[in-house]
C-alpha cells in the first residue's frame, strides 16, 4: 500500500502549484481596466503633451503607429520621434509624416548608456509638452488613448501612468509564449498592486507610460537610469523611492502591440530583459527551478499515481490536469490568443527554462547583451 505521508506531501505539494498558478488569475482579476473615454467638455485649454517615440528600424511598425497618433483627438499633441541610427526605411518613413512629426537626430550613444535610453533622453530635452509620453515604435493606439490616459493620470494624481497593451500574436511561438511570459510578469511584479500608494511594488510598462514633465527631469529621467536595460521599472522604483503616485491599466482597447515579429527576434527580446541586477546567475537558477516545480512536475502526479496504483493520487492528479490546463487556455483567450494555444503551455515552460538556461551560460562566460544591432554589457 503507498504510504499515508507520501500522499499527503504529494497532495500538499499538488495544494501549493495550484494555489502559486492561481495566483496569476488573481492578479489579472485585480488589475484595473481602462477604455476609452468619450468626448466631454473641458473647462479650461488642456496641457500640452508631448509623445517621445525611440525609433530603430522600425520601418514595418512605425506606420501604423504614427498614423494612429496622428488621428488622436486630443487638441494639442506634439510627436517628437528620435530616429536612432536606422539601418533600414525608417527614415523614410518618416518622410512621409514630416507635417506632423519632428524628427530629431540624437548624437552618437555616449559610453555607459543604452541606445534606447539615450533617445528616448535626447527626445524628451528636445520637448515642449506638460506632459510626456514614451511610447514604443510598434504600438498602435485609439484615436482617444492620449486624452484618456491623461484623464485618468490626473483623476488618480499619478506621476507615472502606464498601460499594458494587447498583444497581438500571429506566430505559433508567440501563441504559445507570450501568454506564459504575461502570466510571469504578472507574478514577478504583482502588476496591480503598483495602484497601492503604500505597496513597495513599483513597475511600469515601457511600451506606453505618461508623466508630468517637471517630475520627469526631476527625477532624472532616462539619465538616471542610462545603462539599465529594463528601463521601464527601474524609473518606477525610482519614483517609487522618492514617493510619486504611479498607476498601471489593462488597456487592450487604447493600445495593441506585436512585440516581435519572428522567432529569434522574441528570443533576444526576452533575453535581452535578463540582464541587470535583478537576474543574477543563482536567481534564474531558482527561476528555472521554479518553472519547473510549479509548471511541470505537478503534470507526473497522475502518471505516478497510476504506476502506484493510488485512487486518492489519480484523483488529485486528474484535477490537476482539467485545473492547469483549463487555466491556461482560459489566460490564453482571455489575451486574445486561440485558448489550444494555451494547452501548450509545458512547451512555453520548456521554453523559458531554456531562455534562462541561455542567460546563465551568457552571464557566466561575460558576453554582452544583444539587440538591434548593439551590444550591452550588463549591470549586475
């Protein structure tokens, strides 16, 4: 007969991955949902805001992101785009947009700064605006997500409000990772809890987020964070740490992304963010560890319990089953991917192990951190 206390640790254990995946759920639940807003008066003329957009070889998604900014319908809007070094049409492009867009040339990237940073730094002194927004070269946005945005970063008195956007998936490797990755971020930086004054959380989206202008230079901005390079969150803890109100929504209506565009894109995309003092060798060794014993090992339990011959443990391990699978397919719709994407998650866990497994074996020969076109070495 299989041991009493085998069973209770397995049914403990089983107990635990479903309470640590579930909490995903939660978090999703809790995050704050913004929609447009419709039109209403205004009593008084609107602050100006300025839109900073780092741009690098964005000939295939620059567009369609500046013609949707272009159709917002808030009354005083400037678009400043940094034309960072292209090496493909982008400057073309912009060519297109010239009666709409200032287009500023930033000087070459100085030592110790990222190429992102650096533009994104070089547009914002090049502004006008109360107001700044950064926002990524591939997000489209609602003709009403500048004014609603704004709105909302005002009602809440908010230093930094951000968005997270749609992501669009087209790919089956984008289907079947990034609805992993979001449920990840969600449970690394407990997204909603940013929305508590008192929380130490802090995290912002750098794909789309707004800030008054004078807190921005204040704190430093970009400078302050030159050569970090998820910038995004170390300018959150940042405003954090000096006591700024910071707000984030799911906005899947104001702005929708395609994060990347093929397979070995999204893999240097995501690796990139692995570096930096946050992800050391020893942490993403207990990452995968993690992955592994939350994500995989609770799918052994029934074919375990089968070899054993224990009811009790089918029994939990078949739950286990329609409760995990269930989850992703519903998390995988729920972003607007085909759910039968998210029956592959065990796949999309393997590929995160694998995505880690990479990241030490970079962080311990010391190679740099690679994208577009550009090497970093990485704070740790």
């Amino acid at each position: 007969m299989f041991p009493l206390w085998a069973v209770v640790v397995l049914v403990g254990a089983a107990v635990l991955a479903l309470a640590y995946q579930g909490a995903a759920i939660v978090l999703a639940y809790e995050m704050p949902k913004l929609r447009p807003d419709p039109p209403g008066p205004r009593g008084r003329p609107p602050p100006r805001v300025s839109v900073v957009i780092a741009a690098r070889n964005e000939e295939d998604q620059l567009p369609a992101t500046l013609t949707t900014l272009e159709a917002q319908d808030y009354p005083d809007l400037e678009i400043v785009v940094v034309e960072d070094g292209s090496t493909d049409r982008t400057r073309e492009v912009l060519a297109t947009h010239a009666g709409r867009v200032r287009v500023v040339d930033p000087p070459q990237v100085p030592e110790g700064w990222t190429g992102k940073n650096w533009a994104c730094w070089t547009g914002a002194r090049a502004t006008e605006g109360d107001w700044i927004l950064f926002l990524d070269a591939d997000v489209r946005t609602h003709p009403a997500s500048v004014r609603t945005v704004l709105d909302w970063a005002i009602r809440e008195q908010a230093d930094l409000a951000s968005l997270a956007a749609r992501i669009e998936t087209v790919g089956f490797w984008e289907r079947v990772v990034l609805p992993f990755f979001v449920q990840l971020t969600l449970l690394v930086f407990r997204a909603p809890h940013v929305n508590r004054d008192r929380s130490k959380t802090a995290m912002a989206n750098g794909q789309f987020w707004m800030t008054p202008r004078a807190t921005y230079f204040e704190l430093g901005g970009h400078e302050a964070v030159r050569n970090i390079v998820q910038e995004d969150v170390a300018i959150a803890r940042r405003y954090r740490a000096n006591g700024r109100r910071l707000r984030i929504a799911w906005a899947p209506e104001l702005a929708v992304t395609r994060m990347y565009r093929n397979r070995p894109e999204m893999f240097e995309g995501l690796l990139k963010n692995l570096g930096g003092p946050d992800h050391t060798s020893p942490r993403l060794a207990a990452d995968i560890a993690g992955i592994v014993g939350f994500y995989l090992l609770p799918l052994a339990l029934l074919p375990y319990a089968v070899a054993v011959g224990s009811l009790v443990l089918a029994g939990v391990g078949a739950f286990l089953y329609i409760a995990l699978f269930g989850k992703h397919f519903a998390f995988s719709r729920a972003l607007g991917t085909p759910g039968r994407y998210g029956l592959l998650y065990p796949l999309a866990a393997g590929y995160f192990i694998g995505l880690f497994a990479t990241a030490i074996h970079r962080h311990l020969r010391g190679h740099p951190l690679q994208w577009k076109g550009r090497a970093y070495s990485p704070r740790y």
